[in-house]
C-alpha cells in the first residue's frame, strides 16, 4: 500500500502505450510509422490527458516512429506542450530499464508521461502499482493496448524514490478516435 505520509509531493506517472501501428513491408521494427487507427487514437489519447487534468511537466518519449508520432499527436491537443525527451532507451525497454529512465528525472518534475512499447509498459505499471482502483489492475494483467493510458500517483521526494508497489494506479483508459 503507498505511504499516505510519505515525505515529499503527490506524483503523478502517466504511462501512454504508442497508438496503433502499421506494419508495411520493408519496414524495420523501429521505423513502423501509425496506421489510420493510430493517427485517430493519438490525438483523442492527448485529449483524454487534457481532459483527465493529467498534463506533463516533462514527457519522455521512445524514439520509435509510432512512439514520437503517437507524442505528436497526443501533444497538439494541449496549449502549449510539456518539453520532450526521445530516448532510445525507452524502445522495447524492459521494467529495470524504465526505472532507470525514469528515476533520472529532476526533482521539480512532479508529473510524468512515458511513451513506449509493450510488453514492457505494461509490466512497469504491474510491478509499480501496489494497489489500483476499481478493476484497474485486472484489466492492466488481461491487456494494455495500444493508446492505453494509465496513471500511477504516488509520494516522493524525487524520481529516485519510486520503487516496486510503491504506487497507486488510480486510472485506466484507452481513449478512441471517431471514424
């Protein structure tokens, strides 16, 4: 369970999963671009954010096409977008790589959004969430699709201090565009 007194501010982790993408041929891995599904799903993705009150002070961002494609999008729906970091860690990063990632972020972030891949996403916000509201675990364990956005809030006095089960996943949505 988070330590409800815990030394320092409400943080708030907010892990997006890249939007749908298309796998031409020819195409590496790296370089897939968003598939139509995708460039619709991005966009409501940064509106759900918005929406959600759930804006980023800092955004770090896979350097994956579908990953900065996905930030793209999502960030044109916001006034004025957080800064970005494209790190190449972040593709197909596994959870000790996330961390280390993440817990590099300066004090002063207190509200972060992680853009990547699965299944690495989806095992972070496993590993961090000692608890979650509603179903939100279940439904983290049965899938994180694509444009999932899932929020972990938690105490702390820097990234440092995030560990496993020290969160609380207290949202799931995967936001759809309109046809």
């Amino acid at each position: 369970m988070i330590e409800r007194s815990a030394a320092g501010p409400l943080r708030r982790l907010v892990v997006l999963r890249h939007a749908k993408s298309a796998r031409p041929a020819g195409v590496t891995d790296h370089e897939r671009p968003l598939s139509a599904r995708g460039r619709r799903d991005a966009p409501a993705a940064g509106r759900a954010l918005a929406a959600a009150d759930c804006l980023p002070g800092l955004a770090l961002c896979s350097t994956a096409v579908r990953a900065r494609r996905t930030w793209e999008l999502a960030a044109e729906q916001w006034g004025t977008p957080p800064p970005v970091r494209h790190d190449p860690r972040l593709y197909h990063a596994d959870v000790p790589g996330l961390l280390t990632v993440v817990r590099e972020v300066p004090a002063e972030v207190e509200t972060l959004l992680l853009v990547g891949h699965n299944p690495g996403l989806a095992d972070l916000v496993l590993t961090l969430a000692d608890d979650g509201l509603d179903d939100t675990l279940d439904r983290v364990r049965a899938k994180f699709p694509t444009s999932a956005v899932a929020v972990l809030d938690w105490r702390g006095a820097t990234w440092r201090d995030l560990h496993p089960g020290g969160a609380l996943l207290t949202s799931l949505t995967v936001p759809r565009g309109r046809r």
